[in-house]
C-alpha cells in the first residue's frame, strides 16, 4: 500500500502549502491586530487573506485530468535526440490548471535536458531526450503535478506508466576495399575464381565458338597463329557470419566504451558496409539472451540486426547451445567480435577454424582497461588476478593465430583490409 509519504504516490486535489502558509500569515495578523491593538498588523494580513479567497474561488472543481505523454520513435540510435510531450487529455480540466510540473528521472542509457520542466496548463510540456548507449532503456520514474490557479491547490505527483524505448547501436564511418574470400553468389562487387563477365582479368586463351570479338586480344593474337581473348573472373556476392561475443562486458561506460560497446558498434558498421554492397550477412550474438539473424541482404536487415543487438543484455548464458546450432555455409566468412575472454567461446569457434572455416577474430578488449575493484577485494590480489588472466588471453591469441584465424583490434576505418587481403590472396591460389 502507498504511504502518503511517498513523492510519487498519486493524490486529489489539496491545499498547497503556499495557501496554507497565506492562511497561516493572514489569521496571525488579524490576532495579532486583535490582541496587541496594532492595526497596522491587521494591514499586514490583508494581502494573504484576499490571496487565500481568490485562491478558494478558483478552486478546481472537477478530479485532476489524466496527463498523456509523447515519446515520438519506438527506436532511438545512440547519439539521436527526440522530443518527448505531456499534455493534459481534459479540456475542462485544462482550464481549471494553470501550472504543470513534469519530472523524468532517467535510466543511464537515456538523458533528459531538463529532467523537470515546467509550463502553463493549457500546452503541452515539452523536454528533450538524448539516447547515450545501446540497449533497451524503460523510463519507470516519471511523474507530473498540477496547479490551480493563485497556486491555491495542487494535485500529484501522479506517477506515469512506464515507457520503454530501444537504443539501436550507432553506424561508425567505415570504409574497406578489401573483398571477402569465397564469394559464391550470383551478382555482387567482389571478384570470384570463376571465369565469367567482369572487370579483373584472369588469363588469355585460344578463341572458341561463343566468345564475343570484343574480348579479342589483337597484340597477342598477331602474333600467335590462332585468336587470342581475354578471360576475366566473375563479380559476385559473399556470405558474411558475425559473431558476437557479449558473455562478458569489461570496461566502464562512464569512461569509455567497453568491451560490449566496441564489439557491438563494429558489428554494426561492417555489417552495413557489406549489405550496401550486396552481400549476405547473419549474426549470432552470445549472451545471456543469445539471439541468432538468419543471412539476410538489404537496407531492412541492417534494422533488423541493429534491433537484435539493442535487445540484448550482457552476460554470460547458454552459449554451448548457441554455438552447437550455429550452422555456417559453405564459403561464409566469419568474423567474431569478442574480448577473448571466454574460454568457451573460443575453443568452438577454433575448431571451426581447423575444419577449414574462413576465422577473422577482432579484438574487442578497451586499451589500457583495469578490472573494477570493490572496497572488499585486495587490490594487489585483484591486480594479481587481472594479470594472471591477461597471460591465459595471450595464450588463447596465439592458439587462434596458430590456428589461421587472425586477431586484429578494432581501429575504425579498414581494420580488416590487410586481413582480407591476405586470405583472398590464399584462397586464389592455384592448388
């Protein structure tokens, strides 16, 4: 049961203490007056009875009006604003209130300017909300209070249903040239092993009936006795798997990005790099809501991938069932985002390496980052700790180099050239 004691417990309309107080002034002059002979005491008062009457004119006559709020977009992106509205759903009710209080006590994904905004009853109360980090943020603390007219009664604070918005991860810019190895669809950007139309050249061959003249090597064919074409590869579309690692989220928000913070955020940016040019992409997201996006194409499947990761909470979970429904095709290039913290985590996915899957692993551990220490733990002891499991990390990055499965840091624009390059290169060679 609520107390009267608590700020947000709901209420009628009742005094306010500024008509209390105008009572209180206006009887001590007019006793004052009385007892001490003074009339000028009397004067005094005057102006905080015709207050307190004026005020008990216009006192409200009908139950305080229910209050609606507008939060525009059910999706916010990290770094976007939006302005959110209360307006009272009473017009009568409108009237009778002159003032309206709206107070929003945010949760850290989300921050409000200001967190308590004031406006006359009659329009709507507006303040503006700023999405700070990914994830699914409810707004649970927010109330309004209402005011009559002279501020004679108030009403509230009356507590609002909650509200709960999803903060989709924020695109970085990000810009590669370096193709995917393996591409094995139909039409896309990057150049294949088959011979077909397309811009790279392959080799030079005889002629054969079918081929077009246009692809006619004049300068060998004079000087060979038979007619020489050139031949180039196929531009093709490739099937990209991300996979990303949030059974642990090391870092601080206040300070910088965290582990979960670079690893989603990259997720994001590559994988709308490679659906803007044409190629599949699925994701697989271990956590404790572990969550899987079948490969998809198109401007629709960078939402719905950007929707799956805001929905996720950090956490360790059931990723040995993840991983053992994790189904890969023939020819995808997986890349797995993750702190190399899980054990688990990195053994499955390195004996996908041994079997032949193509394995980019991009570091997502903060530079320089500390593990939090409480006012409980031994500081050498947790130090200690930190630097024993930061040897176990290193052994794990040379198991997966030794492996074939590269680990790079996430650095922004082109961070996985060089490794694609280089894996391209392998793939193209001759057996």
């Amino acid at each position: 049961m609520t107390t009267p004691a608590d700020p947000w417990a709901s209420a009628g309309w009742r005094p306010s203490p500024a008509l209390v107080r105008a009572l209180l002034w206006a009887a001590a002059g007019l006793v004052g007056g009385v007892v001490f002979g003074e009339p000028a005491l009397v004067v005094l008062g005057a102006p905080f009875a015709l207050h307190a009457a004026v005020a008990a004119v216009r006192r409200p006559r009908r139950a305080p009006s229910p209050a609606v709020t507008s939060w525009g977009l059910r999706e916010l992106v990290e770094g976007q604003a939006r302005t959110a509205t209360l307006t009272l759903t009473d017009p009568t009710a409108r009237d009778e209130t002159e003032h309206v209080t709206w107070v929003v006590r945010p949760p850290a994904r989300l921050r409000c300017e200001p967190e308590a905004v004031s406006g006359v009853g009659d329009a709507a109360v507006s303040l503006r909300v700023e999405a700070l980090r990914w994830g699914p943020a409810e707004l649970d603390r927010q109330a309004y209070q209402l005011h009559s007219a002279w501020g004679g009664f108030v009403a509230g604070p009356t507590p609002l249903p909650p509200v709960t918005r999803r903060v989709l991860p924020a695109v970085e810019s990000y810009d590669a040239s370096a193709p995917l190895p393996h591409p094995l669809g139909l039409v896309g950007v990057h150049g294949s092993r088959r011979e077909g139309r397309g811009l790279e050249y392959l080799h030079t061959r005889p002629f054969v009936p079918g081929d077009r003249l246009r692809r006619v090597n004049w300068r060998v064919s004079t000087r060979t006795p038979t007619l020489q074409v050139d031949t180039t590869r196929t531009e093709d579309d490739a099937s990209l798997l991300l996979v990303v690692d949030l059974t642990s989220d090391i870092g601080d928000p206040q300070a910088g990005p965290t582990s979960a913070d670079r690893a989603v955020r990259a997720a994001v940016t590559l994988a709308r790099h490679h659906l803007v040019q044409g190629d599949r992409v699925g994701l697989q997201v271990l956590s404790a809501t572990s969550a899987m996006v079948r490969p998809g194409a198109g401007r629709r499947h960078l939402r719905r991938i950007q929707a799956v990761l805001a929905g996720t909470i950090a956490g360790a979970g059931d990723t040995q069932a993840a991983l053992t429904r994790l189904t890969v095709a023939p020819g995808t290039t997986m890349v797995l985002f993750s702190p190399l913290l899980s054990a688990r985590v990195v053994d499955a996915l390195g004996r996908l390496r041994r079997r032949g899957q193509v394995l980019v692993v991009v570091d997502t551990l903060p530079p320089g980052v500390r593990p939090a220490i409480e006012k409980h733990t031994d500081p050498e002891l947790a130090s200690l700790a930190w630097r024993m499991r930061a040897l176990d990390r290193e052994e794990v990055v040379l198991t997966l180099q030794r492996a074939g499965a590269p680990v790079i840091p996430w650095v922004g624009p082109r961070s996985l050239d060089q490794v694609l390059r280089r894996l391209t290169r392998v793939d193209r060679r001759p057996a």
